[in-house]
C-alpha cells in the first residue's frame, strides 16, 4: 500500500526567515503521527503546507498520492487559529460544511449529531455557536474536521485550551479513528497526549528535522540519565538530600505517585547513582526511570544540533 503523505527536501521560507529547511519523511496509511517541537520549530508550516495552504519552494510533497490540492475532500484539518461562524446555529454550520464535503446537508446534520453524542455534547445542534463555551466551540470545529469521513486527518494542536476531562473525549475519539484505520497527524506541546496516542513521533527544530521514530524508538533514545526514587520518609526532606549530591542535575517531585526524579551527570554510571541515593537518605525504593517524550524533546532541542537524527525511522 503506498504511503499516505510524501515529503522529499522539503523547504520553505518567508523573506529571510527559514522556516523549512529540506525536510524529508513518509508517514504510512493508518500511521498516528505527532509533530513535536518548540515554537517557532516549523510544525505549523509543514501542516499547511500538507493542507495546501501554502505551497513549498522545493522538494516533493504528495498527499493520498496525489497534489495536495486535488485531495483536499479526502481529509480533514483542525487548524490552530480556531473558528465558527459565530451567529449560526451548531446543525447549520456543520450541515454547510458536510456540504462543502460533498454531504447531503441530512447526511451531514446526521453525522453531525452522532459525532457529538460521542464528545458528550448532545441537543445543541439548535444552539448559536456564539453561545458555546470555548471548548465546546473546539469540539465542533474537531466534529467539522471528521464529518466526511476523511482518509488522512491533519489536527494542529487539537488539546489547547481544553481541561483535563474534555482533553480525554477528544482522546477516545481520536483512538476511535485510528482503530478504524484512519491515518492522523497531529501538532501538540502536550507530550503525554503523544506518548498516549502516536505509533510515531516527528520532532522539528528550526525548519530541520531531528528525530523520526517509532514511538517505542524514540523512548530509546539516547540522553536520557535518570533515577527514580521513593522516600521513607517525608517528599521534601529527601529531595534536599538527594539534591545535594555531586551526581544530580535535577530533582523533580511527585506527590502522586510520592516519587522523586533525578537526573543524573552523564558521567556518573546510573548504578552507582542509586547507590548514593541509598546511601543518603533512607529510600523504599530506588531504580532506573523510563524515559519520556518530556525527556526526549528537551534532550534533543538542549543538543541543538539540527543536521542529525539521533534515532534511524524503522
């Protein structure tokens, strides 16, 4: 089966800035992938570029095996900058945009409603969007996105601004479409969402691209130095001794899981670092921490070279 999006030395700039700087990856059909980096990274610019929003300067870039703009009814976008036509009603805006889909507006309003059953927002079809909470308002714009049933759906930070509980209705909808084999990328600050959600993760940093892995490859990577211990005694007491020593970096507090977090001098062998640990204040537990996107991300943009993929795409 071919594969779903195409990049080959990708670039784009704006005047003198250089947003994309010959980016290269394939992203297969039923594929969940997360473009991460910081801001300003160019994530953005690849999705619309994707969505033909905005056009390459050079390089290859095909969509579903085709020219992005030929393709454009088979998949769907969340954008950044969010937006409704605020003095509709909820079933007129997303009957209209079923139609610009190629829906019947029954279809659509159809479709519609039992999207929203699902994200738990069920009878506001009648309502004005002008009346919606914000994050209301964003799971219309999500419901808009998959109304047509798209085979590739592009989601530009779909999780800002929602709270924890409606961050989780988004999520079991999401693993909805990917269990239907739908092929998804999404942009996101938020590395838990990713760790929960990619089979793959994408990291850029200034328009280049520094890691292109399996989600499990990329949890591999290399960088990440750290212990995990469990107190005795009281949280604070401990991270002031373990702080103290030579070998520690870092020390991060748990009170969930009453944990704490150390990173550990590269120098230092993650062994003998427990010892010191044990040796220092009295410990229930001490072992190797599993890394974590969190700790990826900023291991790779701290490393701040651009030119070099420090795990191979398998």
């Amino acid at each position: 089966m071919s594969d779903a999006v195409v990049l080959i030395d990708v670039r784009k700039s704006f005047g003198s800035v250089r947003a994309v700087a010959g980016v290269d990856f394939r992203l297969a059909r039923g594929e969940v992938c997360g473009f991460l980096g910081p801001n300003g990274a160019g994530k953005s610019t690849l999705i619309r570029m994707i969505m033909a929003i905005i056009r390459q300067d050079s390089g290859e870039l095909t969509v579903l095996d085709g020219d992005p703009v030929d393709v454009k009814d088979r998949v769907g976008y969340l954008p950044e900058e969010r937006g409704l036509y605020r003095k509709m009603k909820v079933g007129t805006f997303l009957s209209y945009i079923g139609r610009l889909k190629g829906l019947t507006a029954r279809d659509a309003r159809r479709r519609a409603g039992e999207a929203l059953e699902r994200l738990e927002l069920p009878g506001i079809l009648d309502r004005r969007c002008s009346d919606l909470s914000k994050g209301q308002q964003q799971k219309v714009q999500f419901v808009s996105s998959i109304l047509h049933e798209p085979e590739l759906l592009v989601l530009d930070e779909p999780f800002s601004g929602l709270d924890p509980v409606n961050r989780r209705t988004l999520q079991v909808e999401i693993e909805s479409l990917r269990q239907r084999g739908k092929t998804i990328i999404f942009s996101t600050h938020q590395m838990e969402q990713a760790e929960r959600l990619c089979d793959r993760v994408i990291l850029v940093h200034h328009g280049r691209k520094l890691l292109d892995a399996s989600l499990a490859d990329a949890l591999r990577s290399p960088g990440v130095h750290a212990i995990e211990a469990e107190p005795l005694g009281a949280l604070d007491e401990a991270r002031r001794a373990l702080i103290a020593l030579p070998c520690v970096k870092h020390a991060a507090v748990s009170e969930e899981s009453r944990t704490i977090r150390l990173d550990i001098s590269p120098e230092i062998a993650l062994r003998e670092a427990m010892i010191q640990a044990l040796e220092c204040t009295p410990l229930t537990s001490v072992r190797e921490s599993r890394a974590t996107l969190d700790d990826v991300f900023v291991h790779l943009v701290d490393q701040g070279n651009p030119t070099v993929s420090e795990v191979a795409h398998g």
